[in-house]
C-alpha cells in the first residue's frame, strides 16, 4: 500500500509499481507516475516547507508548475543537488531524496518562525526602510543576515556534472500547451500536413482534462482521447511531440525558448542522456493554449498546510488516486470547487461543508452537490482557519456579518475562480484586455503571429475551446504554409466533444474577513510572504502605480512570477485605490515563465569550450620545450621559455641576452595578417594608413598607422609591398578582426569604386621571427632563390622564395632592433621550418623567446605596442610618431579628426622614456605621474606608465609613460607615488638602447 | 531573436549573424581635410537617435561579410526594410504611414 489516503479505485496510476523515496529522512512508499507531491499527500504528509519571510508552515497548494509553496531540495549525490524544486512537477522515481528547506532545526520546530511573531516589524517595504543606514552596516551585518535569514533552498557548491544539450528547431505552427485545446490545434494544423511541434510542461498530455472527470471526447474519457490523440500525432513525419518541455520565453519574429527536462524524473540516467535539452524554435505561427491557473482565497490563516486549490485537489484524487484528507471542508466563489466536492465524496471522503460567498448560486452542481447530501452554504465566508503544522478547521461567518461557527476539517479547497495565462502572449509583446464581466485579463491587441484559443483566451467551456482551437490550428497551418506548398484542407475530423464541464467567473481580491478593517494574515502571494494588509499598506504609504506596490511589496517577485496572486493583488490595490482594475493596470510578464537552470543555457559552452581556443602551428613545439603560456585574446602565446631551475625573470633576462648578442627565435604567427590586392590596392592603403605608399616600391616595407576618423591611433604594423597591386599588410595579433572590419566597411560604403580585394590571411602564414647579430647565419643556409645581401636584402625589405624547399614570404624587419628576419611560411609548414631554423640556430647560440622577451626588445627600442602605449585617445604625434603621417596627403582617415583643436593644443599627454632615479627599481604598470609628490590629496596627476621592464641588456629599468607636455620635459625629475614610498624618476627620450640604431645591419 | 533579411543574400537569417555598424546615410566629405569644426562636429558626433523609424547600417558579420541598410522602429524593434549600400534612403515604406 502506497499510503493510508491512496484509493485504490481512484486514478489512473497501476498501484503495482511501488517507488520508495525519502522526504526529511524519512523512508515513504509512492508509485509509479507520482509526483512527489501526489506521494506525499498519499502519505497524509502536507507540511513540506517553512514561508520565505515569517518561516510560516506551508503544504502543497497545487498541483502544477504554480506550485509557491512546496519548494524542497533534491538530492542524487554531493553535487548533484538542487534547490528549489517545485514538489508538484517533480515526478517521482525510485530512491528519490528530497529535503525540506528554510527551518532549523526542523520543519516541525523551527527557530525561525520567531519571525512571524515579530512581523509587525516585517511588513511591506521593510528592506527599504530598515536598512538604509549606516551605510557600513549593510556589508557587515544586514546583508550576510538577511541572506542567511531570508534565502529559500541553497545552490549546490560543486560543479554541475551533469551535461545538456542545446537544440535549433523551425516549424510551421508550434503549439504551446497540451490541453485539450492544444491537443486539438495541434490536430487540424498536422493534418494539412505542414511542420508542427506540439509541447507540453506535464509528464503526460491532457492538462485540466486530468482532474475534468466529466469531459467526454469523440465517445472516450477526455484524458484518454488526449492521449490517443497525442500518439497519433507522435506517429505522424510532420509533427514533433515534446513532453515535459515548459516554453519559457517567447521572443521576436516567433522565437520560443523551450526547455525539456530529458532525465530529472529518471532513477538512475545515463550518461548518454543529457540532464535538460534547450530548443529554440522558430514557428511561422504560433498557437498559444496555455490553459488557466485556478486562484485562491484570500482570507485569514489561509496558508495552513492542508489549504489547497481545488482543482488541484481533484487532480490528486482523480489522476494520482489520493485523498488530500479524510474530512474536508470547501471554500469557494465559483462553480469549479463543486466538482472537487463532488468526485472527493463519491470517492468516500468526507465533505464537511462547501461555504459558497456567493449569495444564490444555481446549477446543476450545486444540485448533485446537495443530492449527495452535501452541506452547502451560501452567502457565507471562512474567516479563519484553525490549526498550526496542518489545518483543523474552518470558521464560517455570514458574509456580511454575524453568528461565527467553527468546523472540524483537516483540508480545505478552495477556489476563487480561473485566471487565463496570458504569460507567453504578453511576453510576444501582445496587449491584454481587461473583460469587465468575467474579471479578467484576456489576450487583446496581437504583435506576432500567434493566436490564443482555450482557457488561456477567456474561452469558457471544452465544446467551445476545442472548436476554437481546431479552427486556429487549421488557420495558423494555412497562414504559415501558404507561401510555400499552397493551402491544404485538414483531412481529419473534427473532435467531437460529448460532455464537458463548464465554469467562470469567481472573485478576486480579499474576501470578507480580511477586509480594509482587519490585521489579520491573509495571505496574497504565498512564495514572498505578502498579506492584503501589506498591499493596501503600500498603497497607503504612497505607491498608486501596480510597479511599484509590486517592487514595495514584492508581490508577484518570487520565482513563481506571481501566477496564483498577481490578480488578487492588483484588485485590492484597486480597491484601496478606489479606481476600477484596467485603470490600475496589470504588471509586465517577462520571461521565464519558470525557473530555467543556468546548464540548459549555458549547455555545452562551459571550461575548455566556453571559448574558442587558438593555437598556432608552432605551439605543440613550444609546449614541448616547457614554454609557460598566456592569453592574448583567444590564442594562447608563449610567454617564456624557462630553462631548469630558471624562475621567469632569470628566463627573460637570458632570452633578451641571447637576442642582442646571439640570436633568438620567436613565434609570431599570431600577428593579423591581411592582404590587400586589386588595381587600386595602393590608393586604398593610401586613404587607410597616415603613411604615403603610391611610391612604396614592390618588394619593401613600411611601418604603417591606421587611425579612426577622430584622429586617434587605431592600429599599427609592418606592411610589404609584394607587387605592385600587392600589399600584404601585419596588424596587432588583437586588433585583425577589427582592422579587417574597418577595412571592408570603408572599401564597401565609403570607397567602393576602388577595385581592391580584402582576404585574412591570419591563419594561412606561420610567421618565425629570427632576430640578432647571427640571425642572417641561421636563415641565409636554408633559403632557396632569394639574395641574403644586405644590398638585395636591405632592412625593410621583403621577398618571395623557398625556405625547406616551402613558398616563403621572407621579411627582413626588425622588432627587436637587431638585424632581423620574419620568415612567413605555410601554416601546415611552420613547425617543420621552425623546427629546422632551430636547429640550424643551435649551431649559433640561438635562443627561443616569448611575449615578455618580446615586449622588453622593444621596449629597449621605445616601439610601441598599440593598446598597451596607446589606449584610444592618443594621436600619431602623442606618441612621437609625426614622421610616419604624409604631410602631403589630400585625403586619410582620420586626417581631419587629429586636426581637432582639442588634437592639436599644447600640454597634451606624450609618449616619453622614464629612468629611476635608482635602476634597479622597476615601475608599475598603469602606476600614476605627479610632479609634485609633497601636494596635498587628491594630487594632480599629469601622466601615468605604460610599459615598465627590467632591462638585463641596459643593466636597469626602463618604462615608457605619457606625460602632459612629455617632450618639453626631457631631463626633468618626475615622481611616482605607490604605497611603499614615492619613486622619483627622470624623464628621457623612448630609446634606451642603441640610440643611433646601427645594429639593425649588425 | 530578430531575424534579419540581407539584400545581399536575399534571405532572412538570424540576428546573430550580423553586427550593427551604426546610422546609415552620413556620407563622409569628398573634401574632408577642408571640412570645418562645426561640418565635423556633425558628421563624426551628432546621432539623430529618434523614437521611431531609424536608418541604420548593418554587416552580414558571418554571412556574406557586406554592409548594407536597414529601416527599423526602434519602439517596436521591427525591421521594415533592408536595401543595398549605397542605394537612396527609400521614400515609401512597406506598412507604415505617412
Ligand atoms: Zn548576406
């Protein structure tokens, strides 16, 4: 027996498959096909959570994804532990462990709940009016206690183990919502044959025909046809059905984020199975049939555990074959809880009494109601519940006052009436409507392709929402396939609905006994712990916009986004304010609809494939040698080389030794690399870059700038003229993608009768720096068809030929200031060159460098690196580059942004060289210049370091640093001051080694 | 999701497949080293940034690579026509008034 409230003649679960699962610790027996909800109700357990705020009991209120109360914590293993998980849509399985959250010690005694006694101190808008000072006391004391206080459910502190999948899907009609409604949309859409996804939140289609035990379609049970139904569509090419898929956001053009819980039901999952599936659908039409979500009442105490909605209480008789009490009592304003009392009596259970506040209802329920013997009261409220950890009784009162009488209960159900889910309509941006007559906001003004049908549209009965809906499903198959195949007439045959239930209206707001004249706890929103009293609180204290009594209040902000309180809500705020509901206004629904897990949305993109990773051709090699490695932008550059026992400084100061005396190799294939071709290549690197090249002759190089339109320094390299309509262009190994944008953006829309063609050739060259006195030696012995001469060869210069018998690209440049080479070669080449360079290098001393070498060479030659010297604001002559801009140039970019007054004032900063006073000091990075270290704080800054070295070649430090009128300074004393001391400095020229530059042919 | 229809390629693709390069139809001086502060000021700063229909710039990023034009509301976000760079800003549009 799977517990003493199961009835074995009730529902639709085989009561052979037993499930063990834990709740607190304790062992329980479910079946097959619970929820952990149902399994424990089954069990007469009800208080499963303490209340956000008050650390109130709370039980089960529903039976569905509105669930704000029955949040428990599920646990598999250490890490594989989830908060928060909605005791109504957990199915259950084999094993299952799950924890009660926010008490301590227990659920039963909790230390917490001290706060319901002081709540007067907690009412609405106590966060912004407690803790607005001291200011230091919100770090220190409220927010840690708060968080400790105030938190539902604890994240897990390991990794996520578990892997999900991440899927694109398009579609003719996407039907959101297996209901009846959807069920049938999804029919008549499938038979014309177009593409249809039909999705649902529930384990099984159906929606409300679960509980609906008076529905008959086409001859069969309602949720028998919806099953039939489902397994043909699942059978058909056209149509994908997806269960146990909530639609969470509804995004622009038709774009639907779905998430498919694959294995969260699953005893043991595989591996193979990922945890939860993302679909991002886009649907031509969409048909939204997302049913409606049943209201409670509103009245004092009314979330004891026990207190549930009706229809959910009908769901867990009727589908899961469980009795939510023995004897119950009924709470209501509209026809729908009738039925709840009905099949709960017919079952056997107790019905103490349905208290109707309606004063003369008529129909046939309330008949078969009475028929039954059934107690029944009209024009009456319950004004309290008894009873703490579980309800014990309700107190009747006429409604407009008198006589209060007490019944013994153990559950009530109740039910204010139905309220359509207009979540994913409003989230595609439509407009709702306000139908005074029914009280509720229904879909109004459409802004996508969608349309609403079934409870969600306001439509009242299953006849009605079942020809509505197969009518839109055959509409939205012809809207959205009619472009493509023509239109096609559904084949089926209409569902033909045999008997039903029907029910509207209902109430919203408080009811009697929790009135403006009243302190008691009638609670609106159970997940945040908001009262009527607090809504009408904040109306009083100033806030009339619906925004802000909810941010006041935080009605609606907990994660069940306020599905069973955002009407209550608004009414009593209408109420206080006097002012009808539209004119109040409803809040915006925003996605998601449910809590999403961050790994469906993360899926794969985590650790090594959160980014791309970029390696050159070279790197297996460096990573053979023990390079040390870092980041520049997604490649991975090879930082140094370190040799046994070499710390990173003592690797560098060898390196940059080896450079300057012997030799060094150096990967430099991250460089941009962009060829530039056509017969006007020379006019569009002319109108790109400050320097003149009509008269570059083919086979030479230029040091190039590239600037925005304002004047400022965008990029900057080394460029060969390989032909005459031939550049081939190095850019920043950072800045390629954005120079090639520039690039074709300007070749496009600005200069397109230039006749030029742009191709990134980045990862086409490996390129192998070989710098130093020895470096000709090294190259000169493997080159084949190219004169190594320093007359044919000249310092920037360039030539085609063969090195290891490979098309080469042979650079003579220099990044360094030593004679040098960058040897370009076939990117499937460049390990086996490089590998044949270094051993042709090790007969000569040679050493591999890294970046830090890289960036002290030159930096001992004041070059510099755009990015690090240069931040966006500096200009050619900021940085002591005037030389390489064209004075007669007509026209660049950028040529009249630098002539800005602003560009061209005096007392601008300027790239300068700086010396300490003591060499062996070495400045920071970034650190800031004064000239007077004695001014009082703030001081005024005129400057700040840009690059900082120590210097083995120079014997000391050296930095580079902008400086406001930085060469009008030469020779001044400069000061530094850092936390440990101020660091006094002179301010030099940007070259500190080999000032005359004769070694580039050393 | 927006979804985006290139000129180029003549078909709606994914927004992600294109970056945004800013306001359309602001042409760059054929005298631009002899423009004056003021005419730079407006070509290189001034933005109309409206509440309504914009004519933007767009790149095919990761598509056919070409920059071309686009008319959007920018209170609805709605895309109401692309068209070729270099071609005049249209004079009617297709669904809007006035
Ligand atoms: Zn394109």
């Amino acid at each position: 027996m799977s517990g003493a409230f199961r009835i074995p003649s009730a529902g639709r679960l085989s009561q052979a498959k037993t499930a063990r699962f834990s709740f607190d610790g304790q062992s329980y027996a479910g079946i097959e096909g619970d929820t952990l909800a149902s399994a424990l109700l089954a069990n007469g357990v009800h208080l499963v959570g303490r209340s956000f705020k008050y650390h109130r009991p709370r039980g089960i209120l529903s039976a569905g994804a509105e669930e704000p109360n029955a949040l428990v914590e599920i646990k598999r293993d250490a890490a594989r532990k989830t908060p928060n998980v909605r005791a109504t849509v957990q199915e259950l399985y084999d094993g299952l462990a799950a924890q009660s959250q926010n008490r301590w010690p227990s659920l039963s005694f909790d230390v917490g709940a001290v706060n319901d006694i002081a709540s007067p101190f907690f009412s609405a808008g106590f966060y912004y009016k407690t803790f607005m000072w001291p200011k230091a006391a919100w770090k220190s004391l409220y927010e840690p206690k708060i968080r400790a206080a105030a938190g539902l459910g604890v994240s897990p502190d390991q990794p996520d183990p578990d892997h999900y999948s991440s899927r694109y899907a398009h579609c003719d009609v996407l039907v959101l919502g297996g209901g009846a409604a959807g069920v049938a949309a999804a029919l008549a859409a499938a038979e014309t044959g177009v593409r249809v996804i039909l999705a649902d939140e529930q384990a099984e289609f159906g929606g409300s025909l679960r509980f609906e035990s008076g529905a008959r379609i086409d001859g069969q049970d309602g949720f028998a046809w919806a099953q039939g139904a489902v397994a043909k569509l699942a059978a058909m090419d056209n149509v994908r059905v997806l269960s146990r898929t909530t639609a969470f956001g509804y995004y622009a053009q038709n774009f639907v984020g779905l998430v498919e819980r694959v294995s969260d039901h699953l005893k043991a999952p595989g591996h193979d199975l990922p945890r939860e599936r993302l679909w991002q659908v886009r649907a031509r039409r969409v048909v939204l049939a997302s049913g409606a979500i049943e209201r409670h009442m509103v009245f004092a105490d009314n979330d004891r555990p026990g207190i549930m909605l009706a229809g959910a209480a009908r769901t867990y008789l009727n589908h899961y074959g469980v009795a939510v009490g023995k004897n119950v009592g009924v709470y209501t304003a509209n026809d729908s809880a009738y039925a709840a009392a009905i099949d709960l009596k017919k079952a056997g259970v107790n019905v103490a009494a349905i208290v109707d506040l309606r004063d003369n209802p008529t129909g046939p329920v309330i008949d078969e109601a009475r028929a039954l013997g059934i107690e029944v009261n009209f024009g009456r409220a319950v004004v309290r519940a008894g009873g703490k950890l579980r309800v014990s009784s309700m107190t009747v009162q006429p409604k407009n006052g008198g006589g209060e009488r007490t019944i013994p209960v153990d559950a009530i159900l109740m039910s204010a009436g139905w309220t359509p889910s207009v979540h994913l309509f409003s989230q595609s941006r439509g407009k709702v409507a306000f139908n005074d007559e029914t009280k509720r906001f229904v879909p109004g003004t459409y802004a996508q392709d969608c349309v609403s049908v079934g409870a969600c549209n306001g439509t009242d009965g299953l006849s009605a929402s079942l020809d509505e809906a197969y009518a839109a499903g055959a509409k939205a198959a012809r809207d959205a396939n009619a472009r493509d195949y023509g239109a096609k007439a559904a084949k089926g045959t209409k569902p033909k609905v045999d008997a039903s239930e029907s029910w509207s209206r209902g109430m919203l707001g408080a009811a009697p006994g929790a009135g403006p004249d009243t302190t008691v706890k009638a609670f609106v929103d159970f997940q945040n712990d908001v009262t009527a009293k607090d809504i009408r609180q904040a109306v009083h204290e100033g806030m009339h916009s619906i925004e802000h009594v909810k941010r006041f209040t935080t009605n609606g902000m907990a994660t069940d986004q306020g599905k069973t309180s955002n009407m209550h809500g608004l009414a009593i705020a209408a109420e206080t304010l006097g002012k009808p509901i539209p004119e109040v206004g409803l809040t915006t629904f925003r996605a998601p609809y449910t809590p999403v897990t961050f790994g469906a949305i993360v899926s794969h993109a985590r650790g090594p494939l959160f980014d791309p990773t970029r390696r050159t051709a070279i790197h297996p090699w460096a990573e053979a040698q023990g390079a040390v490695f870092e980041d520049v932008g997604q490649w991975k550059r090879a930082w140094y080389f370190p040799k046994t026992g070499e710390d990173m400084h003592a690797a560098v100061d060898r390196e940059c030794v080896a450079v300057r005396t012997k030799a060094g190799l150096f990967d430099a294939s991250t460089l941009g690399k962009i060829e530039v071709v056509g017969p006007d290549a020379a006019k569009f690197m002319e109108l790109l870059y400050t320097n003149p090249w009509e008269k570059l002759e083919p086979g030479r190089c230029r040091y190039g700038i590239m600037l925005r339109e304002d004047g400022f320094i965008y990029d900057d390299g080394v460029v060969g003229r390989l032909a005459p309509d031939r550049f081939h262009v190095t850019t920043t190994t950072g800045g390629a993608p954005r120079v090639m944008n520039h690039m074709e953006d300007y070749l496009q829309t600005e200069f397109p009768h230039l006749n030029v063609w742009l191709t990134s050739i980045t990862e086409q060259w490996a390129v192998i720096a070989v710098q130093g006195p020895k470096s000709r030696d090294i190259i000169a012995p493997l080159v084949e068809g190219i004169d190594m001469s320093d007359e044919a060869l000249p310092h920037m210069s360039v030539r085609e030929g063969k090195i290891c018998g490979v098309p080469t690209r042979l650079f003579r440049m220099s990044f360094t200031g030593e004679r040098g080479f960058e040897v370009n070669v076939p990117a499937d080449y460049g390990q086996a060159v490089w590998e044949a360079l270094w051993a042709e290098g090790q007969k000569h001393g040679a050493a591999a460098y890294g970046t830090e070498a890289m960036h002290v060479l030159r930096a001992e030659k004041g070059y510099i690196i755009v990015g690090q010297d240069t931040d966006g604001t500096v200009t050619p002559n900021d940085a002591g580059l005037d030389w390489a801009v064209g004075k007669k140039k007509a026209d660049f970019v950028g040529i009249r942004g630098m002539a800005r007054p602003d560009l061209v004032a005096k007392g601008r900063k300027q790239l300068v060289g700086l010396k300490t006073k003591d060499p062996k000091v070495v400045l920071e990075e970034g650190a800031q210049i004064v000239e007077d270290p004695k001014q009082a704080i703030p001081m005024k800054m005129i400057g700040h370091v840009t690059s900082s070295y120590w210097s083995q070649n120079c014997g000391r430090s050296i930095a580079l640093a902008l400086v406001a009128g930085g060469r009008d300074r030469m020779g001044d004393t400069l000061y530094v001051p850092m936390p440990n001391g101020v660091v006094e400095v002179e301010v030099t020229g940007m070259v500190f080694f080999d000032e005359t530059g004769g070694r580039l042919n050393g | 999701m927006l979804l985006i229809r290139c000129p180029y390629c003549e078909e709606e693709r994914p927004e992600l497949e294109f970056r945004n390069a800013g306001e359309a139809h602001i042409a760059r001086s054929a005298n631009m080293a002899g423009e004056s502060d003021d005419d730079f000021e407006k070509f290189f700063f001034i933005r109309s940034n409206p509440k309504g229909i914009i004519h933007e710039r767009w790149r095919h990023m990761h598509g056919c690579a070409r920059f071309f034009n686009a008319v959007r509301d920018t209170v609805t976000d709605k895309f109401i026509m692309t068209y070729k760079a270099g071609e005049p800003k249209p004079s009617k549009l297709p669904g809007v008034a006035k």
